[in-house]
C-alpha cells in the first residue's frame, strides 16, 4: 500500500506524554516542511514502569489514532515504546515507523573510542536491555553500561532544568558511570535532553553525550529522503502544521511544549484513545 | 441485602497503586483480625491526571472485582478516586464503602485552633478542592490553603525517606504554608505519611499533621462494630489472611510492598482489571 503515501501527508510522531517533544522538536529543525501530528498519552503515562504487554496495548491504540490521520510515516518518541512495541508495530503496519532506540545506539556505537557506553533511560528501558541489543549487533565488543534515573523525569516535568537538587540527583545517578570510566552516555529518554546541561557537567568534557532524539530525526530524513516522501514545499501561512492531541489535560500539557517547542503551540485536543 | 454480610468476610481495599498500602497498614494494625484482599491499578496509574469520568470507570471495575471475592466492605484508599468516585459507588453497592477523604477532613477540623489548615496532596487532589468541601461542611469559618507537591510520590518510591534532597524539596513546596502560619496540615496523598518524619521537621512542633490512613482505619474500625461486622476471631495459621493483586508489575509491587509492610508478603497476583 504504500504508494498511496504522499509527500505532503503529516508525520504522527507519539511518546507517554510530553518527552517525545524533545523529538518532534528536532524533526522540527531538521525538516521544517513537515507536517506533524504529535499525540501525548498523558492519561496513561508513566510507560516506564509498565510491562510490554500494556505498552505494547497502547502503543497500537496510538498508531491506530494516528492513522485516521493519514499520516505517512511514524515517529515512536517513547524509549519504553520503542524497546517494547516497535517490533510487533512494524510487522503489523503498512507504513514506515521508526524508534528512538536504534538511532541512538548506532551513534553511540560509533562514538565510543575506549567502547565503554553508558545508558541512562527509565527502569522499563534498561530492564529491557534493548540499548545494548543493538549496539552489540554493530559493535560486539563494546560494554555497556545501564543506569535507571527514576527521579529525572519528575524533575524534569517539575521545571527543575536547572537546580541544586537536579545536580546532586544525577551525581548520585551517575556517580558509578563516572567511575566505570565510559566514554559515551546516551540520553535514554526523551525528557533527557532538557537536563543535558546539568549532565553534561556531571559527567565532564570527556564523555560524548548522545541524544536519540537528534539522532532520530536524522534518519527520519534520510528514510523520507530514500522513500521519495520528503515534503519540499513549505506549508501554506495558515495551515495548521504542527497539531498536538493528548488523552488528558490540555492546558498543562500545552503550557510544557511552549517551554520546549518555541512555535507558540496555540491548543492540544484531548482525544479518548481508549476507542481506537 | 446487609444480613448476608459475615463478619468472617475479607474487607477490600483498593487504591491507583501502592500508595493505598499505608490504608492497609493501618487497617492491619488496628483491625489485626480483619482478612484484606488488596487491588493496586499499576497498570493505570496514577489517577490524578485521569478525568472524573474515567477514574469513576476504573473504580467500578474493581468493586466488581473485589466483590467477586465476597468483600464485606469496601476501603477506597486512594484520595482521588475518593473525591472523584465515591459517591456514585454508595448509590450502586449494598455494601459499606468509604473513603479516605472524609475522615481526613473531620480530624483536621477537630484538631486546628487557629481556623487554618494546610492540605498538601496531588494536583489532582488539590484541583479537586475536596478536602475543602469536607472541612467547611464541618467547620465553616477555617481556611484551608492546598499545596500541590508533585515530586513527593516519585522520591517516596524511589525510596528516599529520609533524605537531605527530599528534605530540600519540603522546605520549598512547605515554605509557604509555614509562612500562612497554619497550625493544621492534611497529609493528603497516601504516600505521603512514608515521608511524615521529613515533613513534620520542616514544619516544626507546633503543627499538627493529620494522616487520613490512621483516620480511615478507625472510622472503618467503628463502621464494621456499629454494623455488627468486626471481626472477633484472629485467623487461622496458615490462612492467606493478606491477598494482593494488581493489574501490572507484581515483582515491583511485592518490593514495595515489603517494604511498608512488615507481613512478609509473598506474592501479588496481577489480573485483567478491564474484564470486570
């Protein structure tokens, strides 16, 4: 079916709740043509501390939303989503859908030099070692090293970008990463990169930082490219472009991506995913 | 249909999660010989961001389920679905149910002498301005001043209790309480009586914290003899006096669990919530 797809068709891009905008962020800059259609579980989020099945439940029910949509490709912006559902996904759509996991392990795999690689994402991510999956595939001998952050996410959605308390959060964290002497730290959840400062002090100059996110919106350019389904044309001035929906609380969830996303996100719609 | 009640019979409690477990604690402690049978939804929680609605909906399923296992008597030990469900659920079932609200609410009426009370509590719980319905009812002249403390559940379960950071955070959600001069503060979340050393240091000796688990406890103590319910006869050795079950996660509920309460809980069992 897939050349039914259009090049003007929206991207969906979807994660738990509003991380996966650090994504649609980058997929802003690196294909500013692009229609995108953003849905945000935030009636259902955390996904991290549920199991595959459950995250695997709701992920079909988004891709489902998302598809009423028309969309032409889609962006799972959820690590936990990506590690537990993207499999089963692929196998059941027609369209192109890719994760946030295996941009960002081919990054690191590439730029580790003493192969030493640490992980931090939420304890249904490193549980599912599914990082480490794909960096053996490419690079065998590399170690990698797993860190769930629990706290880093509520710190984050507390605006705590910057804070004495994030900082000594993630010295304890990220102490034993600092001590196992990795060279390479992936940003293993989409709320992540808002902290990357803070991280990136901790962890000092020598560490590269990955972030999936740029990553991913990378090779969702080169896939549109290769697909023929890049957008040249720039939206028309009025087109509603950029459309977010959520499954819960609209108002806090669009005062959020207005601290992230700085294209003035005017509404986000609350939709009862549990019907699709 | 009361006269069919035994007073043998299992009481249910049930809660989003595992914050519902301090009510369960408490339950145990002043009831020793009441068998329990527990629900934590891990799978949808939390309910603070969820609409009344759909927690009305959640909540209803599991009633269905507890009384599949004959409850006598129902514990919503959960604040909101307390302040969102319960009083459709008194209209539906022919068994006593209560909730934590309301006895949280008479206690901190009872105990201020200064007519203000601080209520600290999820988003949720505090947008819902429930407590405040409760205490006016009761005493109309008090002021009540809710504090929402969304980072309290995170550290709670990732097990800071006593901890110079969550100490940091109370002092700056509890500021402006102390500054009220309030000499009354509801500790409106269940999680929230783990961390009651930490919040009774920063708000010093002169407030009293009112915990609504040990209130529901001795109001449910008093239902069950005013209804000819309590039951007198300890247990049998050997009895599953204590059964858990959840909709997702069993391994990290019984971790938790066992870490509230000090039975020894060897198993949770997980179940299709949305079959009832």
């Amino acid at each position: 079916m897939e050349q039914k797809l259009s090049a003007s068709a929206p991207i969906g891009v979807f994660d738990s709740g509003v991380g996966g905008l650090t994504v649609a962020r980058e997929i802003m800059r690196q294909t500013p043509n692009e229609k995108i259609i953003y849905f945000g579980d935030t009636a259902r989020v955390p996904y991290g501390s549920k199991s595959k099945e459950t995250v695997t439940r709701f992920s079909r029910q988004i891709v489902r939303f998302l598809q009423t949509h028309e969309v032409k490709t889609i962006v799972v912006a959820c690590n936990t989503a990506s590690a537990y559902a993207l499999e089963d996904l692929e196998k059941e759509i027609d369209i192109p859908i890719i994760g946030v996991v295996k941009p960002g392990a081919k990054a690191a795999a590439q730029a580790t030099r003493n192969g030493k690689i640490g992980v931090i994402a939420t304890e249904a991510t490193i549980g599912s070692r599914i990082y480490s999956e794909y960096i053996k595939k490419i690079h065998p001998e590399v170690t990698i090293y797993g860190k769930a952050c629990p706290l880093f996410v509520p710190l984050v959605e507390e605006g705590l970008w910057e804070d004495p308390v994030t900082d000594e959060i993630a010295k304890r964290y990220l102490g034993e990463l600092i001590d196992i002497d990795i060279d390479t730290l992936i940003l293993g959840c989409t709320h992540y990169p808002l902290i990357r400062s803070t991280v990136a002090r901790v962890m000092g100059e020598k560490v590269t930082l990955v972030n999936p996110a740029y990553e991913t919106a990378r090779e969702l350019r080169s896939l549109l490219e290769e697909k023929g389904l890049l957008n040249e044309a720039p939206g028309k001035l009025g087109e509603n472009k950029y459309q977010f929906f959520v499954s819960d609380g609209a108002e806090k969830f669009k005062t959020f991506a207005n601290s992230i996303i700085k294209y003035g996100i005017l509404s986000a719609k609350v939709i009862d995913i549990e019907q699709y």
